[in-house]
C-alpha cells in the first residue's frame, strides 16, 4: 500500500481521531504489492507503540490502519497479532499464503463442464440423480468416449459443478418478471339477492387549488339495507383504501 501522505506526521492518539474524522468521506485507492502495506502496517504500530496502548487507543488504531490500508477488520486483527509474535524478528510481517507450487489436478475438466451442460438442456435440467444415470448410459451403453469422467461422477458433486463458476458462466438463464394484477374491486353492478354486504363504491375528487392536490371523497353504500359510510383519503390506491377503513 503506497499512502500518497506524510502520515507520519500523525504522532499523537488525537491527531489519529482527528483524520479519521476529516477522512471520513476519503476512499483510498491500492497500489503496489503487500509488503508494502505490511511496511506501512509495521510502522504505524511501532511508531505508536501498540502493545503499551490502553483499549481505547488501541481502537483508535484500527480503524486508522483499516482505513489507510484497505484491509479488512479481521485481516488487520490478523496482522497486528502476527506482528506482536514477530517483533524481534527482522521483518515483522510477511505475506504467508501463496499459491501452491503443485495444485490439485482437476478431475473434471472444462470440456467435461460444457457436456453437462449440453445433457441439462438436452433434458430440461432433470434431478441430479437423473442426470448421473444418463451421464452413465452414455458411456456405458452407447460408448460415448466424451463421458468418460462424468461416467463415474456422483449425484453430489454433480450440484457442485452446477455451482461452478464455469457452469454458471455457460449457462445463464433469464426469467421474464410476471405481472401479478390484484383486482381493488370488481366494476359491476352488484346482484344481491336481497342479501346484505354488497357495497357499492363512488369516488369523487374534489379538485386541485393553487397547485395542491385534493382529495378523494370515497362514498360506500350497501345496495340492500342502504347504510352508508364516506371517507377522504389522499390518492385512489389500495394502500390508502386499506389506511382509511382499518
């Protein structure tokens, strides 16, 4: 991490409170490589004196190393309890983890993923244990060289592959989203049948004045017995009708 400051000039457990509040708003960009940043971590914390800091200047701390360096909370934590168990060392902080120098060999390979995937659409993305068989009958009874490996692929790891990036880059799919049309009411003359609970419903808007929208005037008649009830509310919506009448 390459801090385009002079942080050092930050000595003090309130100078370091004060930028985190003037930097609040600040996103720092990465650059160069990790020891770098180790460099910058290492400093910051024997220039403060970490391990002869209370808890609460140790949480000041933190997050100025958070924030300038672009590591995570956990990974700071990491580091600050690697570089208290390397402090006589020469080099405080190290970069730990590479990659291995003799990987796993993969089993399944790419050519293997895309057949999958040509068996799923060939046969509408069927259960997993549907598939496996079929993967087997390809090369068991029709000799098919291709599904060699998958022959002997198990109904587990053949979900797993579907999770694969690989899979999922291949194979994309989109969903049209469905309209879902809820009817407020039905828009027909009631037939009651002599029967009370039919209620027919009249709005009236009572205009605009100066630019302000009026409101609705919602009358609510029962067709047998008569009674009647009427309302105001703020706008012809299901929302409102359900704010008015509970």
């Amino acid at each position: 991490m390459v801090i385009d400051m002079n942080e050092t000039q930050l000595c003090t457990i309130e100078q370091i409170e004060q930028f985190l509040i003037g930097s609040a708003q600040i996103e720092f960009s990465t650059s160069g490589d990790d020891n770098e940043r180790y460099a910058h971590i290492s400093r910051v914390l024997k220039r403060f004196d970490y391990p002869g800091r209370n808890k609460r200047e140790r949480g000041t701390l933190l997050p100025y190393l958070q924030h300038t360096s672009g590591c995570s909370r956990a990974q700071i934590t990491r580091l600050i309890a690697q570089w208290q168990a390397n402090r006589l060392a020469p080099v405080h902080l190290t970069k730990r983890y590479r990659a291995p120098t003799a990987p796993f060999p993969r089993k399944y390979t790419s050519s293997d993923i895309e057949q999958l995937i040509d068996m799923d659409k060939a046969n509408d993305d069927v259960c997993g244990p549907a598939i496996a068989h079929l993967l087997q009958r390809a090369y068991s009874v029709y000799g098919d060289e291709r599904y060699e490996r998958l022959a002997r692929l198990s109904v587990s790891h053949l979900y797993n592959l579907r999770k694969s990036a690989g899979y999922q880059r291949l194979r994309t799919s989109f969903t049209k989203t469905h309209p879902v049309c809820n009817a407020i009411g039905v828009r027909k003359a009631p037939r009651p049948n002599g029967r009370a609970g039919f209620v027919r419903i009249d709005t009236v808007h009572q205009g605009d004045q100066d630019g302000i929208k009026g409101v609705y005037h919602i009358t609510c008649v029962d067709a047998v017995c008569q009674w009647q009830v009427e309302a105001c509310v703020q706008g012809v919506s299901e929302a409102f009708f359900c704010l008015c009448w509970s």
